[in-house]
C-alpha cells in the first residue's frame, strides 16, 4: 500500500480527485447559494405582486377578501377596523420585508402603507426550505458523483501519462551494460521522456564502455603484474638458496621477499575484488587455522622481543572463501595487532565462526576509531598506506562477514572477524 501511495500514478490520480472535489464543491456551494438568493427574490415579488392585486381589487371591490391559502395569507390594518385579528408581532413593521417565525412556521413577511393602510403579506418559507434541501442533497450526490469521476478519470489518464515512465524503468533496470543498449530508447517520442530515454541509453552506453576497459585492465595487470612478480620471487628463491651471502645480505633479501610476497597476495586480493562477475571467483574451502597460523609466521618478523603471541586453537573451522581474501583480512589484523604492540602479548584465538585477535599495546584513540576503515585514514603513529583496514572492510562486505572492533587507548585493542552469514553489516565499532 506504501509502494502505491508514493507511486507517480496515484499522486497524478490523487491531484485529479482533489481537483475535482474543490470544484464540485466551489460549484455546489455557488449553485446552493443561488438558489437561495432566487428562492428569496421569488418569494418577495410573489409577496409584492399579492399586495398590488390586492389593492387591485380592493379599489374595484372594499370588501374584497384578502389572500388565504397554504402558501399565502394576507392582512389589512385601517383606522377604522379593528386589529384583533392580526398577529401582533406584525402590528408595529413598518414598509419593507422580513422575516418571522409565526406558531412555529416561518414566513417572509412583505409590508406596505397606502393611503392611510398597511397591507401585511406572508409566504409560507417551510415548503421553499424544503426544496431548497432536496436540491441541496442533489447537489451532494452530484459533487460526490463528480469527485468518483474524477478520480477515476485522473486515475485512467494518470495510467497513460507514466505508461512511458514505467516502460523507461522497465526497460533500464533489465538492460545488460554489456549488451546493446540501443534498445532503451527505442520506441520513445521526441518528447521529455524521450530525452530521458536518450540519456540513459548513453549512460549505459559510457557503462559498457568502462566496464570493457576494467576487464581490459584486469587482463593486462593479472598478465604484466604477475609475471615480473614471479620472477622477482623466484630470483629471491635463489638467492636465499646461495650459501656464499653473508648473514645482512640474507636478512635483506627475505625483507624483499617478504615485500614482494605481500605485494603478490595484494595484487591477487585486488584482481579478486575487481571481478564484478562472481562466477569467475574461485570459491576454496579455506581451513581457518592454517591460514591464521600462516599469517602470524607472515608477520612474526614485526613482533619485538618484548611481545609475546599465544595462538589457541578452540575448533578447526572451514569456510568457503577464496583463500588469499580470508588471509589479507587475518594478516592484516595480526599485523597491526603486532605492530602496536611494542611490550606485552597478542592472543590469537580460532573459534568455530570467528578469529579474535586480542592485544595490549596502543590502542585507539576515541576520536579516530570511527574512521579506521576509511580509504587512506592513517591513524597516530602508523607508517602504513591507510589501505589495509579499507581492503578488509570491502571483502567483509564481498562475504556478509562482521567485524566487532573493541579499543582504548592505551589499554589495547580487540578486533573479532565472525564468519556467520546472516546479513551483510559493516563493521561494529565499540569504545568501552
């Protein structure tokens, strides 16, 4: 009911039938007011036309007898007779006409002088009321007549007014970008709705446009990127293998190792993320403690000598994921939690749908944990890009994974990935 109330069909329905009500309504008041008006002027020039005929006949005729019908009844006051018989409240009217409830009835009363004489006329308003509401509920069934007609009028040609709209909304929320987008406009006149037409035809266009130059891209990086990668890491392979490299020589040549490593599992997470086509992703049943335990041996090389890691393994969990996404996100905790932790301990622990990674070091400050995962956010004292957060938070979002983030500053920080699919949150920010 909500989805027809904001629809453009209804409100252009809706306008019709309020359209219509106002004039039904302007037109009927006018109409009742008319006729009241006329009722009134007939009634007086009934009354004025009496008195004349009367006086008529009363020149021709002294004892011609006065008007007495249902609707008419007349009175004469000389100086001669006596008026007992008139009603007193008519007794003390001067000249003109009024308005009197007489024994409960009401009556237009016309008065005029002549010669000495008042003559009295009164017409009996109950029958004219009365037709007067009868054509007023006439009047009521007519604007209620009106407004049903209206409604469903505005309601027909609302119908055709936004047939082309919803033709148009049709048309672009089933259209493939990859496909020929020519087919949206067609069809269409000239007129507003055709431009319209015409400019989502071209914005899908410049869509398909884009999209063949990000599977190009795509292409070319996963072929150009890779392949000088791989040879990087396999002279490094060599080179480690060579037993005549003094021991610095060996440390910095694992140092580009490890950076050429991070930089391959980036680039691969990166392609990954690219694919808008979730078909082309391989989906791998990940065991959660081998690549936790793999990221901490990753990593270790951060630690100082003043932390320690715990490592508990509460249950052996498999989820369906690709592996190098599962292991960006499990890295980059770790490595933060072993960055900032220059004294005390890292507690890693596995459960059945969710890895905690729990530390005593920095923390974060109140003002900056709302924005840890924000593209290019650095926080106090990091010397990373401000990427690796805001790569996690888009494959939690990729999977339907949560993120409850607990920190203090200076007391440490609690960073829990839970696994369970039940909605597609962003990440849970919490400041004790």
């Amino acid at each position: 009911m909500s989805n027809l109330r904001d629809s453009l069909r209804f409100k252009l329905a809706l306008t019709f039938a309020i359209f219509g009500a106002t004039i039904s309504l302007i037109l009927s008041l006018g109409l009742s007011l008319i006729t009241h008006r006329l009722g009134e002027n007939l009634m007086d020039e009934t009354l004025r036309a009496e008195i004349d005929g009367y006086i008529s006949r009363r020149a021709r005729n002294p004892d011609a007898l006065l008007p007495a019908t249902i609707s008419i009844q007349g009175y004469l006051l000389t100086n001669t007779k006596s008026n007992a018989y008139i009603p007193p409240e008519l007794v003390n009217l001067s000249e003109g006409t009024y308005r009197l409830t007489l024994n409960n009835i009401r009556y237009r009363v016309a008065v005029e002088a002549k010669n000495g004489e008042r003559y009295f006329m009164l017409f009996n308003e109950e029958r004219q009321r009365e037709r007067e509401q009868m054509f007023t509920v006439y009047l009521a069934v007519g604007a209620l007549i009106m407004i049903l007609i209206s409604s469903w009028a505005g309601w027909w040609l609302a119908g055709r007014g936004v047939a082309p709209i919803a033709e148009l909304t049709r048309r672009v929320s089933s259209a493939d970008p990859v496909d020929d987008t020519d087919t949206v406009a067609q069809g269409f006149s000239s007129d507003e709705i055709g431009q319209l037409a015409l400019v989502f035809s071209a914005y899908l266009k410049r869509m398909r446009e884009f999209i063949n130059r990000e599977r190009n891209f795509t292409s070319d990086v996963s072929h150009e990127l890779r392949t000088p990668l791989t040879i990087v890491q396999g002279v490094l392979e060599l080179m480690e293998d060579d037993t005549q490299l003094q021991e610095k020589q060996q440390e910095r040549i694992a140092k580009i190792g490890r950076a050429n490593s991070d930089m391959v599992n980036l680039t691969n997470a990166l392609l990954l993320m690219a694919r808008e086509n979730t078909d082309e992703a391989v989906v791998q049943t990940c065991d959660v403690n081998k690549v936790v335990s793999n990221a901490i041996e990753a990593n270790r090389h951060l630690l100082s000598e003043n932390t320690s890691v715990n490592l508990a393994c509460l249950a052996h969990p498999n989820i369906e994921a690709e592996r190098t996404l599962l292991s960006i996100v499990a890295s980059n905790l770790i490595r933060n939690a072993f960055i900032f932790t220059p004294s005390g301990s890292v507690s890693i622990s596995v459960a059945d749908n969710s890895i905690t990674v729990k530390d005593t070091g920095s923390g974060i400050r109140s003002e900056e944990i709302g924005k840890v995962f924000q593209k290019h956010f650095k926080g106090t004292g990091s010397t990373g890009s401000g990427i690796g957060l805001s790569l996690v938070k888009r494959i939690c979002d990729r999977y339907g994974w949560e993120i409850i983030l607990i920190s203090s500053e200076g007391e440490g920080t609690s960073a829990q990935l839970i696994f369970s699919r039940t909605s597609s949150k962003s990440p849970v920010l919490t400041i004790p």
